[in-house]
C-alpha cells in the first residue's frame, strides 16, 4: 500500500513539474517571439543584398526595423519577395509586417493598415541623355518601365492620361535598369533616393523629378489590418523622431537631412 501512495505521490509532483515546465516554455516564447518582416531586397538604400560581401539584407528599413522591434523585445526575421506580393504576405499571415520604403496609398489601405510617415521622397525619371527626356511631356509616345505594384505604377497610370506612353513594368529594380541600358525602355520612374545610387554609376544617365499628391507621399510600415502591433511601432517611431534616431539612420543611409 505504501508503495502504491509512493508512487501516485511521485506521479503528482511529475506532472506539477512538467506543467510548470510547461508554463516557462511558453513565457519564454511570448517574450521572445520572433516577427517576421517581408520586403523586396532591390531598393538600394532601403533595403538590398551587397552581393559581392554576403547574402545579407542591409539598408536604412533594416537598420529601422531592428531598431524599433529590438526596443519592443522582438526577434526578427526578414523574408524577401518581389514588391508585388509584399501586401498579400501580410493578408496571408507569411509576414507580421512590411517594411519596403512602401506608399500609404488609399488603395492599399483598403486592405492593410499603416504606420505614421518615417520618411518622404520623390518620384524622378531616368532616361539615357541621348534621348532627349527633359520634361514629361517628351514621354510622348515613348515606352516607360516602372517596378510591379509600386506607386511609380500608378504615377505612371496618371502620366498617360494626359500624356501618351506605353508602361511596361518589370518585378525588380535592377531589371528596370537593365532594360533601360538596353533600350528596351526609353524611360524609366523610381523614387529619387533609389535613382541616386544608379546615377553615380551610369554616366549616361539623366534624371528629373516630378511632384507628387502630397496626401500620397511617404514611406510607411504595413500590418495586416487591426494588427496591434500598429500602435506599438508608431510609439517607438514617434521616440526616434523626437530623440534624433530616426534623423541619424536618415543621415546614415541618405547622406542628409530629410
């Protein structure tokens, strides 16, 4: 008899053992859960891969990215795609957010939500000198390549109401400027932060840039819609803006003010 209560005894303080053990896994996990963040590593200096140096992604949405979720006690992964699946990640539950110098544009609003502005830039277009692409109007009737479910798409779109062009877009970056350098586009729109690393580089190239709604202007973090995490990162960003974080990664990656 003595052996049996020994026994349920041991049994009892088994299983007390096991649940707590239980209980820590899990808090443990909670405190160090692991986001995930997708984005499309093509948009120098936002986000990319020095290929030459590693497979790492790098850029200033990285160095944002790590810093906000390091503040929050988040671990991060990031998963790179192409531009246009970026918002079905998050409808999908593949991604926790997005962080791709990404537009808060009314029609994507519409299925995901935004965080406040963390950085403003332009449009420019990018054409070869010989060309002879001045202004927007010199786009008449030429073929204009822009990257696959941008706000440089649209932008695009709006040109060819008033002025006639052909738009051809392409999933990545480097792929527009391939098709520019080849003549297969005679012209090509990309945000100007991005245009600045390609134009040091091609001789060849020339630029101008075009204005923008102002209500459409911007870079923001996507969520999947009343995600809580929302809240949570516009904190964060708002303490960077106002303790000069934010100013320093701009400065970083952008050389300047912004």
């Amino acid at each position: 008899m003595k052996k049996i209560i020994g026994l349920f005894i041991t049994m009892i303080l088994a299983a007390v053992v096991l649940a707590g053990c239980g209980e820590g896994k899990n808090d443990n996990a909670g405190e160090n859960k692991t986001l995930v963040m997708a984005t499309s590593a093509d948009y120098a200096p936002f986000e990319y891969i020095e290929s030459d140096k590693s497979d790492e992604i790098i850029g200033f949405d990285v160095d944002l990215a790590k810093a906000i979720t390091g503040k929050l006690g988040y671990e991060m992964e990031i998963k790179d795609m192409d531009f246009g699946g970026l918002i079905q990640s998050l409808k999908s539950g593949q991604a926790d957010f997005v962080l791709a110098g990404m537009t808060p544009t009314e029609k994507r609003k519409k299925n995901v939500d935004f965080s406040d502005i963390y950085y403003t830039a332009q449009h420019m277009i990018i054409s070869k000198k010989d060309n002879g692409i001045e202004k927007v109007e010199d786009l008449k009737g030429k073929t204009v390549g822009v990257q696959l479910g941008s706000i440089q798409e649209g932008k695009a779109d709006e040109i060819n109401k008033t002025v006639a062009i052909t738009v051809e877009n392409r999933n990545r970056i480097p792929e527009l400027i391939q098709e520019l350098k080849a003549g297969r586009f005679d012209a090509i729109i990309i945000e100007d932060t991005v245009a600045k690393g390609y134009l040091e580089k091609e001789a060849d190239f020339t630029s101008f840039t075009i204005s923008d709604d102002p209500e459409e202007a911007g870079s923001a973090i996507a969520f999947p819609k009343d995600s809580e995490l929302t809240d949570k990162f516009n904190k964060e960003l708002q303490k960077m803006k106002e303790n000069g974080e934010l100013q320093e990664l701009i400065a970083k990656w952008f050389g300047g003010e912004n």
